[in-house]
C-alpha cells in the first residue's frame, strides 16, 4: 500500500534533503572534505535524485566524527534548530548513523568521555596516547563482540530517533536508512564480527519505522583496497554507489510507488 507521495506541495520550490551522518558523510579516501564536495554520498544522493524527479533537490547534511546514535537521538529531540527549522521542512531524510555504535569497543565510552576534563594538557594527551594504545588490544582480548553501544540500548535509541523524525516531518517524507560500515582498521584490532547481525537488527528497525534499507558494507567490501589508510573511510567509488542507492530508494517515494515514513511497510533494499 502506498502513502501520498512526498513533496507533494508546492512544486516549484527545491525538494530539501538532510542527511543526519557521522564522519562518512563528509571523509574520502584522502580526508574531510567540504561540504557539496562532488565525490561524497550526501552530493551524488542529491544530484541523482534531482535527475530522476527532473526536480532541484538542495541537501544539508548534518555530520560530525564519531556520531553515534545516542548523540543523534539527544539532537533530534533537544536542539531546537535542528528539530524545527531543518528536520520539520524537510522532503526527504537520509540517516547514515550506527557505524560507530556497532564498532568493537576498546576502551569503554564512559572513560572516553573523561579524558577532556583532565588537567594539566600534558597530562590529557598523556592518558589520550595511552588509551589509543589500549584500544586494539582490549578489542581483541575480546574479539571484537563488544559494540560501543550495546544492542538492546542501540534499538532503544534507534527507534526514538526515527520516531521523532517522523513525528517532525509529519510522516509525510521520504526515509532512507543507510546500514553501518565495517574497517579494516588497526585501532580496531582487524576485528568485526558482529556486523551482519547488526545490519540486519538495524534495518529491520528501520523498515519497522518505514524507512527503506540501504546495507552499506556489501558496497565497501568490494573496495576494501582502496579505504582511506585508516581503514575506516570509503572511497569516491563507494560513495558513488551508496548515494546512488540512496537516491534509487529515495525516488518511488516522491512518486507513490513507495509510501513515505509516515505508512511503514516492508521496503528494505
């Protein structure tokens, strides 16, 4: 069943995209980048969407390192910019949060969080050298089964960000949600077995919530060789396909083929 097909009202303005990310959304294979910049998803998602409705789509991306979806939840639900005057207007969302959540876990967050409040600087950057040192190793000890956030807390959080995206936007945008990524990274200690299940627990999630799926490390793993030397960040060729699929689901929903995040069906692709 399909819902009233997104953007439906004045048609003569600029559809308004956001994409709610962590550091993928704005870093390459060489480094951050700036915003708009040609080779990142949230830029080829805008461009192909804006060709296949022959339509001009305008994105904002709001992004910033290590996003999990605890911070996300707290921004959705307590920064009033964000909720009203970005979230509440917009066509469409992209969320391409949970890759750090799902990311094995070294040192716990809760002493993470500490290390800005010690004193003196030589002192912090002592305890931050140290604890990067820890990190792998801790991860391995446990091999790699521990995510940063816990799953039951991660689907908690999860659920009440999509719900409040949906209650901003009254339902009536179209939702796609990106899967986590993976690594090949030292910090993390070359492990990460948990990132199937925790792809298939995130998007069925989301399709609960009526936004369509998008695995994302079926796409990175066919570029392992080309990530950015920290093992972590995709390249342009990756970029490309992720924001390509991003767009391809995001499409049908501005026509009624599919129906928008306020009628939740079975939509994963």
């Amino acid at each position: 069943m399909s819902g009233p097909p997104a953007g439906r009202a004045d048609r003569d303005r600029p559809l308004r995209l956001v994409v709610l990310g962590d550091s993928t959304a704005f870093t390459d294979a060489t480094g951050p980048q700036l915003p708009g910049h040609p080779g990142l998803y949230p830029t080829i998602a805008t461009d192909r969407l804006q060709a296949a409705l022959d339509r001009e789509v305008t994105a904002q991306v709001v992004a910033r390192p290590g996003q999990t979806v605890r911070d996300a939840a707290r921004a959705v639900t307590k920064d009033q910019h964000l909720m009203f005057e970005v979230l509440a207007h917009a066509d469409a969302i992209i969320v391409g949060l949970g890759s750090f959540d799902h990311a094995p876990v070294g040192v716990p967050p809760s002493v993470e969080a500490l290390i800005p409040y010690v004193r003196p600087t030589t002192r912090r950057r002592q305890v931050r050298e140290q604890l990067r040192r820890c990190y792998p190793r801790l991860v391995r000890l446990r091999g790699g089964h521990r995510p940063r956030t816990p799953a039951e807390e991660f689907a908690r959080l999860y659920r009440l960000l999509l719900e409040q995206l949906r209650g901003l936007t009254q339902g009536r945008a179209a939702g796609v949600a990106l899967g986590p990524t993976s690594h090949t990274s030292a910090y993390y200690g070359h492990r990460h077995p948990g990132v199937t299940r925790a792809t298939t627990r995130q998007l069925g999630i989301a399709q609960q919530h009526g936004f369509v799926g998008v695995a994302c490390w079926p796409h990175v793993r066919l570029h392992l060789p080309d990530l950015n030397p920290d093992g972590i960040h995709w390249p342009e060729a990756v970029h490309r396909r992720i924001g390509t699929a991003a767009a391809e689901a995001l499409a049908p929903q501005f026509t009624g083929e599919l129906p928008t995040i306020g009628m939740p069906g079975t939509r994963v692709r």
